[in-house]
C-alpha cells in the first residue's frame, strides 16, 4: 500500500476532528488505491480500463489500516469509511482509464 500523507485544515471552529481527519485520509487514500492499481496492470503491459477492480472487502480492509494507532471507528463510522475510499477510488480509476483511452 502506498503512502498516502494528508494536511488537514482546521474547521471554521479552528479544530480538525478524527472525523474529518479519517474522511480526508479515505479520500487520499481511494486515489492512491486507484493508481497502485493502474500501475499494477501497466506493469504487466496492460491497459487501464473498464470498471474499477477493486472490492468493498478491500476498502473495508484500507480503511481498518487508516485507522491503526487511534481510536477505532465504530460500526457505522468504518462503513462509512470504506465507502468514501471506495468511492474516490473508483472515481480515480474512471478518470485514469479516460485519459488512456485519449491517448
């Protein structure tokens, strides 16, 4: 897995909260995701394209590592998670199989 580092901006209130920070690290992390995997096909000579590859089992799994050396997000707040990296991962992949395609 790729090193994905974030800067989190302070909310209006001047505090950046776990939530926040979790969120914009599943972000970060769904585009670095899509683009392990892009170069992972493009290493063995193949194109990207098509829907993205990878599994909610997986971003489940990405997620569970963002989280390690804090306090673990409840039930509802990983799925949550996992979704949002899932989601950025696909939307990274789109754009990355548009571009080949230009090409």
């Amino acid at each position: 897995m790729a090193a994905v580092v974030v800067v989190a901006r302070a909310a209006p209130g001047g505090e950046v909260t776990k939530e926040d920070r979790l969120e914009r690290l599943a972000l970060a992390s769904g585009e670095g995701w899509a683009l392990e995997a892009a170069s992972s096909l493009r290493g063995e000579g193949r194109t990207v394209s098509g829907g993205w590859p990878g599994t909610m089992s997986e971003a489940r799994t990405r997620v569970s590592v963002l989280a390690v050396g804090g306090p673990a997000p409840s039930l509802e707040a990983h799925e949550k998670l996992a979704r949002l990296l899932y989601a950025s991962a696909r939307r990274a992949w789109a754009a990355l199989a548009v571009a080949e395609t230009d090409d």
